[in-house]
C-alpha cells in the first residue's frame, strides 16, 4: 500500500488560501476518484468538478 499527496493553492485576488491532503493505504495501479465540497458562511454548498488520479506500480502490490 501507498500513499499520495494532493495540493492546491490560490495566491491571487484579494484572498489567498491553499489545501492539501495526505491520502495512505492506497492500492498500486488504481484509479481513484474525488470531488471537492465547501460551505460558505451563509450555508451555501457548491462542489468542484470531478478529478482523478492514477497511482503507479503493479495492481495487487
């Protein structure tokens, strides 16, 4: 099992934010999926598209 990690980062405009996550037990030559999600102050939710990765190796190692 792997791990990967994911970042992001916004440093234009009038604000700046980034993001990562640290993902482990991943499975070598697996296709993995995930949407992002945030919730504004006045509730409301909106999500990302939807984005992908591939890890690397052999499938079962």
């Amino acid at each position: 099992m792997g791990e990967a990690f994911w970042g992001i980062n916004n440093s234009g405009g009038a604000l700046s934010w980034s993001t990562g996550l640290l993902l482990t037990g991943l499975n070598s030559g697996t296709a993995y999926y995930f949407v992002g999600e945030s919730t504004g102050a006045s509730g409301a939710t909106g999500y990302s598209t939807t984005y992908s990765f591939t890890t690397t190796g052999t499938p079962g190692q």
